[in-house]
C-alpha cells in the first residue's frame, strides 16, 4: 500500500546558506527547521513584487522581513503591519506617519523608505535593510563598546538628527533598539514612529512616550520636546554602550524616572577609568539636566565628540611613533626626524 508523497519546496536557509527543503503545503510566513543545520527557515510569500523570504524582527505594530525585490533585483527590508490592528485608524495612521516621516529624510544614517502599501489586506513598509544587527544587541552580546566605535556612532547618528532637525522633525525615542547597522557596518537610525513637528505646541495633558531610561527630564515635566531632548537621548544611549550600563539604575520605572530629574549623572570616566576625559565630558554636558546648559546644536555636539576621538586617536597612535634621530638633519638645523 503505497503513501502519497507530499510536496517540497526549496528555500535558502537564512542561518547556514544552504538550500534545503520545507513542505510545501506550509502557509506563507511560517516557519520550519532546516535540514542541514536546524536553523529556521520560512515559507516565503509574495507581496506585489516582493518575496518575503526570512523574518529580521518583530516588534508592537508589525514583524520585518528580509524580502527580494523582483522588479530591481534587490533586498530589502519589509515591514509587516500586524493584520489584527490593521483596521484601527490609529494604529494605522502611527504606521503611515512613520512612513512619512522617513520618507522625507536623505541622510546615510537614516533609513531610507522605499515604499508604503497595502496589499490583500495586508499594509507594509518597504525600506533599507539593514540587518546586522542593533546597537542593543551589541550591547548584549560584548556588553560595552570600545570608545572609538562609540564615537563614530555617536557622530553619525548626531548628523542624522541633525538633518532631521532641519526638517523641522524630531525623533523623540532614540534607544540602543533604533540603532541598527547595515552590511557595511554603518549605524542607521530607525523607528520614526514618535516623531513630532519640531514646532508643536506641549500638550499637558499628552501621554509621555519613550523609554525611561534615555528619556530627558524636560519629556518628564511635560515641557515643550525640543532637540535638545533627542540629544540627551542620543548622549545616553552612547553612555550606554560605552560603560556597559544604563545613566541610572533603579529598581522601578518610577525610581529611574525620579533619577532622570534628580539624581546627579556619574560621569562615564568614574565608571570605567580608562574612558578619555573629552569624551566623558561632552556625554555628561549633552546629559545636563538642565536643557539650557546642553550643546546649543547638533553641530557644537559632532565637534566634541571628533574632537574627542582625535585626541583619543592620537593618544592611542603617538606611542608608536619613536624618534629616528636625535642629531639634527644636514641642512635643516634643529629638525627632529621621526618615523612610526
């Protein structure tokens, strides 16, 4: 008595790279285990002329997947909208804002979006993939960053807020999470999905959204959100990732909120000896409580933090350099020549 076969289909493995195969009466989006190397592997799905082919992330309003597009042959990055608050209208206008509010950004350290669709009922984002990977997760895994790598961060990112800014738009929950990194390690900022006029009046009575540990204490008093807050925001996430831990730790969201605007900042050098002054200086003035008392733009922040990694550069390279000769050179007297 023979069994009936059922159908395969062959997908690329996301983990190892190699083809295998899934049954082929999965419905699309879910997943199964690769044969070779366990990992997961998922049945794709077409959406227009993009293959959804592996799922990156998942958060609240929606799942991103990897996809092809057929038509450019290129990849990209999906983001799904959950079918089960499609029909809210505010969740789909927070979904389409972010949409918009990307879109009219150009900057290297912004992702870029490409498209927002519906499609069969199912409304999407269509934008740069950027997949290797977030700030957080790299907090995660190595638990603090090495200072260099925290400043180029810190700048890149600083000038896409910058250009933001300039668009009269502010971002309003910068976090270790909107950090991500793209194939060539270059930091893209993500998640526009708070972002305000930069020219909207407060609103008191407002509910107060981002994450406590890098929200800045004018957010908390419910004053009017100003660059100035999405800096401070910026300059705690780097703290962050340099020192291995949050600006305050406490053990309730209210005890961190109460630090926020209370509580003395350590600064970074106290934390770990070995951070270089300038660059423990210019996070703790970035994080004054005091608005006023921050760099006034975006420009005086990217020219502390370079200063700061020149002096760091020069500190780390200058023991390499060593004197050739001590005699001065034939015909320029009292030249002293140097080699590395």
């Amino acid at each position: 008595m023979s069994s009936e076969r059922k159908p395969l289909k062959m997908v690329t493995c996301p983990s190892c790279g190699g083809r295998t195969f899934i049954p082929g009466d999965l419905p699309p989006l879910h997943s199964s285990a690769c044969s070779k190397c366990g990992g997961t592997v998922m049945m794709p799905m077409m959406l227009r002329q993009f293959e959804l082919r592996s799922e990156i992330a998942s958060g609240g309003m929606g799942t991103v997947y990897r996809a092809w597009d057929t038509t450019l042959g290129r990849e990209v990055a999906v983001k799904l909208m959950r079918r089960e608050i499609a029909d809210d209208p505010a969740s789909v206008e927070s979904f389409a804002k972010e949409a918009r509010a990307c879109a009219q950004l150009n900057h290297t350290n912004i992702v870029h979006i490409y498209t927002f669709d519906d499609h069969e009922g199912y409304r999407y984002l269509t934008m740069e993939l950027a997949d290797s990977g977030s700030l957080d997760t790299r907090i995660e895994s190595r638990q603090r960053l090495p200072e260099l790598e925290v400043l180029d961060i810190g700048v890149k990112v600083a000038s896409g807020l910058a250009t933001a800014l300039r668009h009269g738009l502010l971002h309003l929950d910068i976090k270790p999470g909107n950090i991500l990194f793209n194939a060539d390690d270059e930091p893209k900022l993500v998640d526009f999905g708070l972002a305000r006029k930069a020219d909207a009046d407060a609103d008191a009575y407002a509910p107060i959204f981002g994450t406590p540990y890098y929200i800045a204490p004018e957010r908390v008093r419910q004053e009017r959100d100003t660059f100035l807050c999405d800096m401070y925001s910026l300059a705690g996430t780097l703290y962050h990732a340099l020192t291995g831990h949050v600006p305050f730790e406490a053990p309730t969201v209210e005890d961190v909120v109460a630090a926020q605007l209370h509580t003395p900042l350590r600064p970074p050098h106290e934390v770990l000896p070995e951070i270089s002054g300038p660059t423990s200086e210019a996070l703790c003035r970035a994080m004054a409580k005091d608005p006023r008392e921050r760099f006034q733009s975006y420009d005086e922040l990217v020219m502390a933090l370079t200063a700061a990694r020149s002096q760091l550069l020069i500190r780390q390279f200058a023991p390499q350099l060593e004197p050739r000769s001590a005699e001065p050179g034939p015909q320029q007297p009292g030249r002293s020549w140097w080699r590395r």
